[in-house]
C-alpha cells in the first residue's frame, strides 16, 4: 500500500464541458474536462480520484450558471465534505472566464457590473465571451466558505 497525493480539487460546473482540477500545494497538476450531466458526471470523477488521491478540500464554482447544474454540484460536493471532513468553499464562475457574461437563460446572459452585482440581459457581441479555465495557481483569497448556491435566476 502506498500513501496517496495530498491534494485540493476545484469543480466548474456550470457549463459545458466541466471542468475539474487537480492541485497540489495550490499548483494545477491534473486537469479532467467531461461534456455531459453534472449529475451522471461528478459521482463518477469523484470515485476515480479517491481511488487515485487523498482529497483535503473541495472548492467548487457557485454560480452564475445552469441552475440545474449548480444545485446539483452544490449538494453533491457539500454531502462529499460533510462525509470525508474536509473544508468546502466556494467563489464565483467570472473568476475563471475572465470576467465575462455567462450563458443565462435562452438569449440572455449574467454580466458582473460595478461593486459585483450581477445583471442579466442580452449580449451584443458573442466575441466578447471567454471560454472557463482552470488557474494554474490557486489563488486561496477568492474563496469564501459561504457556498451556497448563488443563482441569479433571470425573468422569465
């Protein structure tokens, strides 16, 4: 038996495809990107890294996003901390797409404005949108231990 890697795991799930880093000392060593359910997708990842890693904390992207998808990564990584006890945080999706609007509902998507607050409306120019990306460094100051879904639901 050998000991396994000590490592952090940061999930963006709240578009396609996820995207799932692995990190040890802060440092992205492995990186997991699968198209599909949120829902069919992270019990399966998960299982194959606690066969693969000693995972000491989660952290996770909140939202703005998929409703769907943040609901359901929400309980499934919270249940995932709770049960191995290991700390959980959480930060918001324009930290990795560089600050620009995230698909919202049909035409519609959630712009970060002044102070942090979230708008919703139509955008003008589809070049202005930066695929997610996982950092190369953890940057531990972005995340808040209130991991609460953060919706944003527009109107409908």
């Amino acid at each position: 038996m050998f000991d396994k890697s000590k490592v952090s795991v940061l999930v963006i799930s709240i578009a396609n495809p996820i995207l799932i880093g692995i990190y040890q000392n802060d440092l992205l060593i492995d990186t997991i990107k699968s198209e599909g359910k949120t829902s069919d997708i992270l019990p399966e990842i998960f299982h194959t890294l606690v066969d693969k890693y000693q995972i000491e904390k989660v952290y996770y992207v909140n939202g703005p996003g998929s409703y769907m998808a943040i609901k359901i990564a929400y309980v499934f990584l919270k249940t995932f901390a709770i049960v191995q006890n290991i700390p959980f945080e959480a930060t918001d999706g324009f930290k990795f797409n560089h600050n620009t609007p995230i698909k919202a509902l049909g035409k519609k998507y959630f712009f970060n404005g002044q102070d942090d607050k979230i708008t919703v409306d139509f955008i003008q120019n589809l070049d202005d949108l930066k695929d997610f990306e996982l950092p190369q460094k953890l940057m531990q100051n972005i995340f808040s231990e209130k991991t609460l879904p953060n919706y944003h639901l527009p109107a409908v």
